[in-house]
C-alpha cells in the first residue's frame, strides 16, 4: 500500500492594488497619506495597475470624467476629493481580491445591479454618500459567506 501525502502547490501571491499603488490599508498611515493629497495622475495610475477601465474606475472613486480631467491637467488630488480617490481605490482593491485579481469578472461586477445594493450596480452605488462602503461591505459579506 503506498501512502501518498498531500502537497499544496505554492499559492500565488498577488499584490493587492492598493500596494501596486503604495496606499495603504491601515487607517491610520491611509489617513496620513489623503492628508498629503495624490499627485495629478491618480486615476491614470490606478487604471493602469488594475487595467480596469477608465470609466469604471471613475465611478468607484465617484467623480465624473471633467473632474478626473481637471485633475490630470496638474490639480492635486486634496481634501474630499483624496478621500474618495482613497476609499475608491479601496473598493477596487476589494473587487479584484474577490474575483482573484481577473479584470474581466470584476468590471462585470461592478456594472451588473445587485440586490443586496437596491438594484443599483455597484459602480454606481460608489458614487453616493456612503456607497464606497457600503460595496466595500457587500464584497467582505461575500467573502465570507454571509447571505445578502
């Protein structure tokens, strides 16, 4: 009788986004960081490490496109505005950890209405008070099995 035993292949470690983007998740350093406010190209940036689409990213930071171009022509990202660049940046973090960093299956998330979000999508959601959180919240429900 041969006895075998069970080898787990490596795991694949995945940088999350918000370390690509040298953000951090604790509250306190994240704090510091919105303080000093994002240079310019913010949201260029994120769009490039997460190959999410502009659009969409747009919408998970809540801001519109003559906002995200008024800050590429040279506007730091300060103030409320870093706040929601951080906090969306976040989601996406979290959006993409849920679908195991797959770009595809987490754009279609994000666009497709979700019960749990009163129809909304959870683009959309982001862009209301609050609506940052509240998808941050669904995504750790939905990690952890709990039913929304």
């Amino acid at each position: 009788m041969t006895i075998r035993s069970f080898k787990p292949s490596k795991a694949k470690h995945n940088r999350g986004l918000l370390s690509e983007l040298a953000l951090s998740a604790d509250p306190v350093s994240a704090s510091t960081q919105i303080e000093s406010g994002f240079d310019p190209d913010f949201v260029s940036v994120v769009v490039t490490k997460s190959k999410i689409a502009s659009r969409i990213v747009g919408k998970a930071i809540g801001v519109d496109r003559a906002t995200i171009t008024r800050h590429a022509k040279g506007r730091r990202w300060e103030g409320k505005a870093a706040v929601r660049a951080y906090m969306g940046a976040r989601l996406l973090d979290s959006v993409l950890s849920l679908f195991d960093n797959d770009k595809d299956k987490a754009e279609a998330w994000l666009e497709k209405p979700a019960m749990a979000l009163g129809g909304i999508s959870p683009a959309n959601y982001a862009k209301k008070p609050l609506g940052q959180e509240a998808v941050i919240d669904l995504i750790g429900k939905i990690k952890n099995g709990v039913i929304v």
